[in-house]
C-alpha cells in the first residue's frame, strides 16, 4: 500500500521534471529564426564586400562539416565550384566517417555513425539534393530512407550477461531515487551544469549505474560516468522519444553501406562534378589575423605532403571555414596480429584549435577536450570473415538476421564489449563469399576477462577470442577461427572527446562574435539545444556558417524539433521510467 502510494506521488516528479526539463529551450524557438537573421545582418554590415562575385572559401579539414558547407555555397549561394577549396591533412576525405578496405587483407569501420530520421533535420535536408551513385534518379536522403525502410531494425539481444542469457530490458530497472534525480536533472538550467559529469550528479543514487537503462544508454551512445553531464542532459531532451525505444533501437536508421560509401562518396562526386578544388596531405597549422579587434582571417599556414611550409594570403573577401577538432585524430590500426598504437599525443586539430584561440577571445577552449585521452579513448574492431559461419551462429544466438538487430552489449564485460551485426555485404567491393561486423570495447586499459591484458594491448585475434568466450561458443572457436580473413583493432584516443565536462564557454559559436569572415564546423561548436556525436550536428554547423556569413535570407535552417512538447512522446517516456 505505502510503495504504491510513493509511486504515485513521484510520478508527477517525474512529469514535471521532464515536462519542464524538456520545455526550458522552447522559448528559444520562436525567437531563434529571428536571432539568426540578425547575426547574419551583422556580418552583413561588417563585411560588404562579401557582395563580390571574385571571392575564394577555404575550408580547414575534409570531413562532413567542410563537405556540406561547400553543398551549401554551390546550392543556396550559386558559388563556383573552383572558387571553393577543402584542404584536408589525411590522405583521404570523410573526416570520422569512414571505411575501406578489402576481401584479401579485411575491411575496417573504425567506428559507426548512426543516422536517425527524426531529429536529422538539416541532414536529410541537404542529402535531397545530392543524387543517389546507386539509385539513378534518387536522391541520398531517398536511397537511404529507402533502404532502412525495407531493413527495420528491431533488436531481440541488447543486454547480455556473463552466463550468455539474453536479459529481458523491458524494464528500465529505475528506482524511486532514480527517477527522481532524473526528473530533477530535466528541471535543472544547463547554466547551472558547468564541468559537471554525470557521476556527480548521480552520486546519491548510485543504484542508477547498474539499471537497464544507463547499460543501453551509455554503449549506444558513448557515454562514461565521467562524462559531461550537459551532453547527456542534451541528449535526453533531443532523444526523449528514443527513450521508449532503447530496449530494440527501432530509431536506428541503417545506410546500404558503410558511412563512407553511402553519404562521403556521393556528396564528393557532387562536389567533384562542380569543380570543387581539394587538397589532401596538407595540414593547416596556424592562421594569421588581421591586428584589430574585429575576427578577420589573413593567411592560412600549412605544411603540404612533402613537407613545404606554405602560407595562403586571404583577401579581404575571402573566407575561412575551419574544423576546430576531430574525434578520430590519432587513430591506429592494428590487425590480427598486432595490436594498435596508442598515441595520446596532442591531436593536429586540437593543436591548430589551441594556436588560434591564443590570439584571439571568443574562439573557444580544446584542453578540456583533447588533454584527457585517458579519458576519452575506446577502441574498435571490426572482423572479416569467409564465409558465413560467425554471422551464422550470432544470427542463432541473438534472434536477429543481419541488419536487423543492433548494439549487443555483454554488460559484464571487463572491456564492456558490443558488436553490431550490420546488412551484407557492408562495402561495395565485398564479395558474396565475404561477411563483416564491427564491435568496440569502452574501457581499453582493463584486463579481459579470458584473455589476461589491458584490451589497448590485445591483437585482433585475442579480441575476437575474447568475444568467441563472451558468445559462449568456445566450442565452435577452432571452426571460427579457421574462417577469419582479419580482425582489425583500432585505437581513437580522442574519439569521446566531445563528451568531455566542460564550461558554456568551452565550445565556441559557429560564427565568434566580431568575425567578418571566419567560422567553425566541427562536434566542438556550440549549438544550443543540439546534441554532438552525430551527423546531424556537423551538416547544421555548416548551415549556420554559410547562411550567416553569406546572408541567406530565402532558405531557412531547420530547427531543432521540439520532440519535448510533443505530450504523447512524454506520456511514453513517463511510462516507459515506470516499467
């Protein structure tokens, strides 16, 4: 009587905390196209002889802020594509998406980027308007919704035990201490969050670690216990309809291919065909300003493949788009083996971020970012097999065929291994006879529980025979073993950095006040409301820059979609802490 009288009184808690919560950005709404377009007359004023038809765009970095925005110049600003540079110090383009790789040696996805169709609004924007290098006649978006349409994703083995027993995640495992410092934390201000984790704020109920929920939560987004509590907290409010959800991730929209493929390869071609200039194995490491107080870029300093040191003078009507930082910076390979390197070293993004920050305010802070790779390190792996016997007996042991299930997580994992199964073949050049799978572990410097070292030590054969233990298909691991092409481990040491606790000021705005022709793109920028880490955050920073540097007055920059308000997705998520 008593447990059923508490329950129903912090029931309108948690209401209230995600009502609230979810509603402290609303207001933000109305007055968010209007804030838009008077930054876009600032830079206006500042700077009007952007007006000239004889202007060059420098994008720093190739990944899919840079991509986008020269998407976006072609399209909403009829630029000439010869007149757009993208200077990128790999030797290949995509940024943090990627994929390559082939049957002789084994593919590689160093990590994947899930897309999800109801809260990519800028993405599937923009994708509309890049065709389709499969479908004649379709466009990237269509392709893609098409696809995953077709291949709905519904997982049956999200959580597993050290026994090999599919655990029943129906129930989030939430009690009443953990309700309600969920609820609390939806009614907290992110004004009053700076640098603190989620620990911290969870320190009353630690019983909150152990639940269903913060097992899915954390693998099938990357969160630590030391993670920023305002990135949760974002997430929470901008996936509050994945909530009810997370126990299958019906939201999961799945691509044909690998990210690379699938959205890098046809947004290249696009920009290809218009003429876009690109410069690979060229590393952009220090800008030059003009002396007064306003952001005007001068010069780009960079170090070409050969390592000539070059500067590139900017006109008065040129400008500079930079990505301010990159998760995968300093990422290694291993293979079956050998394992990874692991080189904490400062990343060539976060060295660049920290040289220009120096000399002028407003650019934002990467030491809380990139001067903790203890921290923010994991590593992935991906396997390629002949033939399909693994993918086989995963298929029997989860209850899901290729492609439709999703994160597998053995939640009592030393390493908190998971392994995603996706649809074959996963590349373009990978033979029917070929089968591929990709995995990560999110704590790299424990020991395994079968094979006895730190996971960053291991080659791709202990990983896998750590997985084979996990499946409880030792009897099955001679046979599997003989099936393998490779296992390809890799070691990000920065790939969580955009987790990392931080201050408001941290992150700096895609356009700094004062700049007349410079911008940022990255997972390091600031947007209020939207939650980093993913595809979406990239292509909308994009849109930011150029419509507000070039002042876009006809199209409109999608805004966040206020699922908070909706009251039927709040009704679900209310249930769904009940269960």
């Amino acid at each position: 009587m008593n447990r059923k009288r508490r329950k129903k009184n912090n029931y309108p808690w948690l209401l209230m905390g995600i009502t609230a919560g979810m509603g402290l950005a609303i207001w933000k709404i109305n007055g968010k196209k209007a804030c838009v377009a008077s930054r876009k007359e600032q830079v206006q004023k500042r700077l009007p002889s952007m007006k000239s038809k004889d202007r060059h765009v420098y994008f720093i970095g190739g990944g899919l802020g840079s991509l986008a925005g020269a998407a976006y110049l072609i399209r909403d600003c009829h630029f000439k594509g010869e007149n757009i540079h993208v200077i990128e110090g790999l030797k290949i383009l995509g940024g943090s998406n990627d994929g390559g790789g082939n049957a002789q040696n084994g593919f590689v996805c160093r990590g994947g980027r899930m897309l999800n169709e109801e809260t990519y609004e800028n993405f599937w924007e923009l994708f509309r308007s890049i065709p389709s290098l499969e479908v004649p006649n379709k466009s990237v978006t269509e392709e893609i919704l098409n696809f995953d349409h077709l291949h709905p994703t519904h997982a049956q083995a999200r959580l597993i035990d050290k026994q090999g027993n599919i655990l029943d995640v129906r129930s989030m495992g939430f009690n009443t201490a953990d309700r309600l410092a969920l609820g609390k934390l939806m009614l907290t201000p992110e004004e009053k969050l700076d640098n603190m984790t989620i620990e911290e704020w969870f320190i009353n109920t630690p019983h909150f670690f152990e639940t269903n929920f913060w097992y899915m939560w954390q693998t099938t987004f990357a969160f630590q216990k030391w993670s920023s509590l305002f990135e949760f907290k974002r997430y929470m409010e901008r996936m509050i309809f994945e909530f009810s959800r997370i126990e299958t991730l019906e939201g999961v929209t799945r691509t044909p291919y690998n990210q690379y493929e699938s959205v890098i390869l046809p947004l290249k071609a696009y920009l290809k065909s218009a003429g876009v200039d690109f410069k690979i194995n060229a590393r952009v490491f220090d800008l030059d300003f003009a002396p007064e107080e306003q952001i005007t870029v001068t010069g780009i300093h960079l170090e070409d493949k050969e390592g000539q040191k070059k500067l590139i003078p900017l006109r008065p009507q040129d400008v500079c788009i930079m990505t301010n930082g990159c998760m995968t910076d300093n990422a290694s390979l291993g293979d079956f083996y050998m394992a990874p390197q692991y080189k904490p070293e400062k990343p060539m993004s976060a060295e660049l971020w920290e040289n220009i920050a120096k000399k002028k305010t407003g650019l934002g802070n990467p030491a809380p970012f990139f001067h903790h790779p203890e921290e923010t390190n994991w590593e992935s792996f991906t396997v390629t097999c002949k033939g399909n016997k693994l993918l086989k007996l995963i298929e029997r042991f989860s209850g899901n065929i290729p492609g439709s299930g999703a994160l597998m997580t053995f939640k009592d994992s030393n390493w908190l291994m998971s392994i995603v199964v996706a649809a074959q073949p996963h590349f373009k050049n990978q033979p029917m006879d070929t089968t591929i799978f990709w995995g990560y572990g999110l704590y790299t410097d424990r020991i395994g529980n079968y094979i006895r070292k730190p996971m960053r030590n291991c080659t791709g054969e202990e990983i896998l025979i750590e997985l084979i233990h996990h499946l409880h298909m030792e009897k099955d691991k001679n046979e599997i073993l003989e099936s393998i092409i490779n296992v390809i481990p890799c070691m990000m040491p920065y790939i969580d950095a955009q987790f990392q606790p931080r201050k408001m000021s941290d992150r700096p705005k895609v356009v700094p006040e004062g700049s007349t022709n410079f911008a940022m793109v990255s997972q390091f920028v600031e947007i209020p409301e939207d939650m980093v880490f993913t595809e979406e955050y990239s292509v909308r920073a994009a849109r930011i820059a150029i419509y507000t540097l070039f002042g876009i007055q006809d199209k409109e920059i999608c805004p966040v979609t206020p699922y908070k308000k909706d009251p039927r997705i709040l009704l679900k998520a209310l249930k769904t802490a009940y269960r």
